[in-house]
C-alpha cells in the first residue's frame, strides 16, 4: 500500500493500534463499574502535562503521564475517603486540569495554545519515534494490567464489598485501575487526542455489549472493533484532510449504530429460547435433582 511507504504513515498505524488495543482493555472495567466519563477528566489533566513538558522543554507524553497519573490517584482518593462525591471530584479535574494547560502553555519559551490542539484533538503528523517507543512502553502496562489481573479487576468493579470481604485489596486495585486509566489517555494523546479519548474507552465497550453476554466477550469484540475502526480511521485521514480522532470517534459510533440495529432480533431469538426452555422445565421437572452449575 502506498501510505506504508511513508515512515509517519508507519509510526501512526502502530499508534492507532495501541490505541486500539488498550482504550477499550480499561474501558471494559470503567463501563462496569459506572465510571464511563473518567477518560474526559484524565484527558482534561493531562493537558497539564504537555503543557508542561512545553515549559520544561521534556517529552509531553511522559511528562503528561505523570501529571495524569497524579491526577487520578488524587481523584481516587478523594473518592474512597467520601469527602467529596466522584462528580465533584472529576469536575476539578476537568477544569483546573484545562485551565492548568492553558496558563501554563502560554507561559512556556514560544508556547501558545495553538500547541495544545494536536494533543486535544489528535494528529497523525505529530507522532514521533521517541512518542511510538514510550506508547509501547505504556501500552504493555495497560496490557499486563487489563489481562493479568482481569479476574481481580472484574470482582473490584462488580461488587466492592464483595471483593473486599474476600480477602482482594480493593483500595489497591481501585487505585491500579485509575493509574491504568490514566496511562491510557497518554497513549492515545497523539492519535485520539486527549479530548476524544473517553470515546475510545466508552463506545467499543458499548458496542460489543449489545452483541455479546459475557465479560471475556465483550473486552475480546470491543478490542477488536477498536483496532478496526482505530486503523481504518487512520488510514483515511491519508487520504481525506480530516483529524484522526474525529475521524476514529465517528466510525466507532457508526459501528455501535450498526450492532446496536443488529442486535434487536438478536435480543428478541434469546428471549424466546429462554421463554422456551424456561416452559420446558415447568413441563418436565427433575424429581431430586440439581442442576450443574458452572463457573
């Protein structure tokens, strides 16, 4: 293909797909545990963070990692100590972390907020070796996190108490899990953008949901429709003058349109297969019998 010819054509595919990848990984246990708009605050504070890495002449992703990794540990902590409720909590990031990048890109050798909008909104031109290199870094994380402790993080996100009495470190794992968030935004800063990347995390998610039951369903189709439509929307931004992350954001709600259409005779077979063995039971009952249950 001729857009694999150019070296920035590279570097924004492998971006799009660890983009792909790791946005909808997290954004399975933030959909779960009802905490969809975390991404919006976290992109709100990184915008600190690059403006930062301005500032200081460092790397904006890393630096914005750090600021957004700070963040939402604040935010966490706050949350589970319930000295504020989460709303409260995700609106002073959303605000200081915006008013934050602002004040200080404009305080930075030659900074203005003409700076921030690659970061906002997401550009294929922008994507550097040094910011493909730390996105592997950092998706590796997301990745060894999401799956490896995917039975931890699902227990945490689906009854807090329940996990607590097991024996799980909740306070832990609610703070990994922030962290992760957190570490996802930054990947995505250079091809999403730090605005759009909630969406990434969120509709993928929504998406799979409607077609599938289970969890390790669910994260396995959101991932892939995220990759497809993360790849796809980086390819036509080759071929048509229009922002990545817009461009990904709108496929990715078009394919939730689709499977959302899909999805209602799917619904409506299920619930007559369910009314059908359900009346067979009734019909033919196991005298002294239990059925096998499955974990």
């Amino acid at each position: 293909m001729e857009l694999l010819d150019f070296p920035f054509m590279q570097r924004a595919l492998i971006a799009a797909a660890l983009v792909g990848i790791t946005a909808p990984a997290i954004g399975t246990y933030l959909v779960q545990r009802r905490q969809a708009v975390m991404g919006d605050g976290l992109g709100h504070v990184a915008m600190t963070g690059v403006a930062l890495g301005f500032f200081f002449q460092a790397s904006p992703v890393w630096m914005a990692t750090l600021v957004a990794v700070l963040g939402a540990i604040g935010m966490e902590l706050i949350r589970s100590r319930g000295k504020t409720s989460g709303d409260v909590a995700l609106a002073m990031l959303f605000y200081g972390g915006l008013a934050g990048g602002v004040l200080i890109i404009n305080m930075a050798p030659g900074g203005s907020t003409t700076n921030l909008i690659s970061a906002m909104f997401g550009s294929i031109t922008t994507v550097s070796t040094a910011d493909v290199t730390a996105m592997v870094v950092l998706a590796a994380f997301v990745v060894a996190v999401t799956i490896g402790l995917r039975r931890q993080l699902f227990a945490v996100c689906q009854d807090e108490e329940f996990a607590r009495v097991t024996g799980l470190p909740v306070r832990a794992l609610n703070l990994l899990i922030a962290v992760t968030a957190a570490v996802t935004v930054t990947v995505a800063m250079r091809i999403v953008g730090l605005l759009l990347v909630s969406a990434m995390m969120v509709i993928p998610v929504a998406a799979a949901q409607r077609m599938t039951r289970g969890f390790a369903a669910t994260l396995g189709l959101a991932i892939a429709i995220s990759v497809t439509v993360s790849l796809t929307g980086t390819a036509a931004t080759y071929w048509i003058d229009a922002p990545s992350g817009a461009t990904i954001v709108l496929l990715a709600i078009a394919v939730f349109v689709a499977m959302t259409a899909l999805s209602a005779p799917l619904a409506r077979r299920r619930a007559r297969a369910a009314a059908a063995a359900a009346s067979d039971g009734q019909l033919c009952p196991r005298d002294g019998a239990q059925d096998d249950v499955r974990v």
